[in-house]
C-alpha cells in the first residue's frame, strides 16, 4: 500500500475487492465447519426473511442468471432445506420457502456468523465503523445512479427494436 493519497481510485477499489472476497472465503471456511456455506446462507437468510419467494426474486435481489439460480434452489431443496409450492394465484409460478430443517440451519450459524462479523469490525473503533458505513452508503448511492444511468440505454434499444418491428 503507497503512503502517498493519490485521486486515483485503484487503490481503493483493489481494497474494496480484497476485502469482500476474503471476507468470503474467511466466512464460508467457518461455516462450512458447521455444514453450510455462505451462499447457501444468505439465500436461505433471504428466503426466510422475505418467504414465500419466487426464483425471479432471489435472481434479482443477488444478480444471478435464471439457471445460477434454479441450481442452487435445486440443491438446497434436494437438502431439505426449501421447499418449492406452486403459487395458488399462478400455478405455474413456484413460491420457495424454507423447511423447517432450513430454519434450523440457519439459526444455527446465526451465532457463528455473529462473532465473525463482531471480530472483524474489532480493528475500527465507533467513528471509524461510522466513517465507513457513511463512505460505503455514498458509493452505494453513487451505484445506484449509475446502474439508472446503465439501464436507460437498454432500455432505448429495447424500446427502439420494438417499435421497429412494430411498423413492420
């Protein structure tokens, strides 16, 4: 790490990635020692928070392709751990919920996970933890225009390949 600040945002940005994946790779080490992973985990922490959900949500709310999805929900249900029930307004649409064995792994990493997190956030003090969530809900603002700003043109071309086979 340079001891000199420049306004390039390399640096950072490298820090950011580092951090998230080894926070990862740390935390899914840990829970594997309890037989579940993280991913595994925060679906199921998503699912139980916001059941019943459909597949297209937990695509959405992570940003994973449709197939990334059903794979996973495939497996985790194959488990025991959700359970798919066809959506009594749109038979073809599933809702997925978690079993009553899914509930139970996942509270039971709810402490581990606890202490990671209470262990990591260890090396700040109280206004560095504050410093830091205010920096990160800047950039995640900052994303979320830049994903609007991302979409549009998409959403043009869309707009504009339809009305182009429209006059057809």
């Amino acid at each position: 790490m340079s001891t000199s600040f420049t306004n390039d945002y390399t640096e950072a940005a490298d820090a950011l990635r580092n951090f998230y994946l080894r926070s990862h790779r740390a935390l899914d080490k840990l829970l594997a020692a309890q037989g579940a992973s993280f991913s595994r985990t925060k679906l199921m922490a998503y699912i139980g928070n916001n059941a019943p959900v459909r597949s297209t949500d937990l695509a959405e709310a992570f940003g994973f392709a449709p197939r990334t999805v059903t794979e996973a929900v495939d497996g985790m249900e194959r488990d025991g751990l959700v359970e798919r029930v066809a959506d009594p307004a749109d038979r073809r649409v599933k809702q997925i919920s978690l079993t009553e064995l899914g509930k139970e792994v996942l509270c039971s990493t709810e402490p581990a996970r606890k202490r990671f997190g209470e262990r990591l956030f260890d090396a700040l003090d109280q206004e560095e933890t504050y410093q830091l969530a205010l920096l990160l809900n800047k950039l995640n603002g900052r994303l979320a225009e830049l994903e609007e700003e991302l979409s549009q043109p998409a959403q043009a071309a869309s707009n504009d390949a339809g009305g182009k086979r429209g006059k057809k």
